[in-house]
C-alpha cells in the first residue's frame, strides 16, 4: 500500500508544481504583454511628440516668402497626419519588424541543421521574393505619395471653405465651393483605389514562390522517405519550419503599406525641416538697444482710383 501512495504523492506534487508553472508562466506573459504595450506607446508618443515640436519651431522660423509658395494647408497635414503615421509606425510596425526579422533568421539556422540541402531551397527562393518585395514597395510607395498628395488638397479646399465661409454665403458660392471639394475628393478616392490594387496583388503574388518551394519539398521528401533516406517525422518538422520560415517573409511583405506610409511621411516632414528659408541675422548684427522715437500709421483708402490720406 505504501508503494502506491507514494507514487500518488510524488504525481500530486508534480501536477501541483505543474499548475504553479503554468499560472506563473500565464503572469509573466501577462506582465510582459503590459509592458510591451505601454512602453511601444510611450517611445511612439515621445517620437511624435519630438518631431511634432521640431517641426513646428522650423515652421515658425522659415521666411514669409515660404509661405507664399506653400500652402498652409500641407504644412497643417504634415503636422498631424504624417506625424500621426510615424506614431502608428513606431508603436507597432518597428517591434514587428523586428520580431519577422529575428524569427526568419531562427528558422532559417534550424532548418540547415535539420537539412541543409532543403534549406538552400529555401534560401533560393527568398532572394524572389524580397526582390518582389522591393519592386511593389516602390510602386506602393508613389501610390502611396500621390495619396497623400489629394490628401493634402482635400485639408486644403476645406480649410479655405471653412474659413471664407462669410464670403462664401454673401455671393452665394456655396455650390462652386462643393463642386470643388468633390473634385479634389474623387482624385483621392481614385488614388486611394489604385494604391491599394497595387498592394492587394503582393500577396498573391509573394505565396505563389513559397507554395512552389514547398511543393517541391514534399515531392523530394517523400521519394527521400521512400528510399530509407528520411523520416517522416523529419519531414514533416521541416516543413512546418520551412511553412514558419516563410511566414515572416510574407507578414513583412503585408507589411509594406505601413512601411511605404511611414516611409512617405518622413519625407514630408524631412522636406519641411530641410528648408533653407529662414530668416538669418548678419554676422554683425548688433542688439537693439535704447530705441527712441515715434511709429505713425497712416490709413490709406483707394476708391474709385482715388486716394485720401
């Protein structure tokens, strides 16, 4: 009777221990989840918080001649929607990323340990795709510029609509000023659709190579099972590796509508900071010291080609 006991005891206690580890491992990734969350959040705000500020003090510093070759309205959308796509970036799309990049090279070291020959398959294959990967992301990302481009003008129809509206109701151009807005409007939707005619046919077009590759893995795997050579098993751990091999090559391909926006917006911003139109002091300049004197505005009014004083 003591034998069975004992075993009971032994298997209670490390079916306890067991739940003890689970909840315990259940915490810490809980725990890190918060983490990884909040401070993803926190470099993001922090990010859009420095360029936003930076941006605004080269604004407030440029001369007024650039201001009459801009609209302020591309001025205001940098400042908040491309910043706001960096945010968006920083917070999610960097760490992911980074994680794509870290799993492709795991995977890629476990499957020439398993088989190397396999794996110079699949290192074949990859150089396809980030190839493919490289020429959407150029045609998404002027897709992606002339978006942004009917974005801007959008701000800017709304901005003058919004703020002539006075005007706009005593000569009753109320229609002209929608017309307008639809125009414009339309242009966007349209680029909208081409951009993204553009970035859904990457997907099809990226799992076309992977589905080959492991098409031809298994046909080769099999005559090697066959043949004594390999075993199922084995088989049938690489291409599960191989399957999660190629999945963060194709997330990073999903991926590329982010990267090419984000892309999109540092350039804007970088043309902004990247203006040479500030105002400079000579270099002998002196400050202004005990100013003495009188400023006389005259009020000057023209009608009818004449003027008063």
């Amino acid at each position: 009777m003591a034998g069975p006991l004992c075993a009971d005891d032994r298997d209670g206690g490390l079916a306890l221990w067991a739940g003890i580890f689970t909840v315990g491992i259940a915490a810490i990734g809980a725990a890190a989840s918060y983490l990884d969350s909040y401070w993803s959040e926190n470099l993001a705000q922090r990010v859009a918080h420095d360029l936003r500020m930076r941006t605004y003090h080269h604004l407030q510093r440029l001369a007024l001649s650039y201001y009459d070759k801009h609209q302020v309205s591309t001025s205001l959308s940098t400042l908040t929607t491309d910043i706001e796509i960096v945010q968006d970036f920083a917070s999610s799309g960097v760490l992911a990323v980074l994680i794509d990049v870290l799993s492709v090279v795991g995977m890629f070291t476990l499957m020439a340990w398993l088989n190397w020959a396999f794996t110079l398959i699949a290192a074949a294959v990859a150089p396809v795709l980030l190839l493919l990967i490289y020429h959407f992301k150029r045609a998404v990302k002027t897709a992606t510029k002339e978006v942004r481009r009917n974005q801007a003008k959008i701000v800017a129809v709304e901005m003058y609509g919004l703020e002539s509206q006075r005007v706009i109701e005593a000569f009753g151009t109320q229609d002209f000023e929608e017309e307008r807005l639809g125009r414009v409007s339309q242009a966007a939707v349209q680029s909208a659709l081409r951009a993204r005619r553009i970035k859904s046919s990457l997907a099809p077009a990226s799992a076309l190579p992977v589905a080959l590759c492991s098409a031809f893995v298994l046909w080769r795997g099999a005559g090697l099972v066959t043949a004594g050579a390999m075993t199922a098993g084995g088989l049938i751990v690489f291409l599960t590796y191989l399957a999660r091999f190629f999945k963060p090559v194709q997330d990073l391909a999903k991926m590329t509508n982010l990267i090419a926006q984000a892309s999109v917006a540092t350039e804007r911003i970088g043309e902004i900071l990247e203006t040479d139109d500030i105002i400079r002091e000579r270099p002998d300049a002196r400050p202004s010291q005990g100013l003495r004197g009188e400023i006389i505005f005259g009020l000057y009014s023209r009608i009818c080609g004449q003027s008063d004083d």
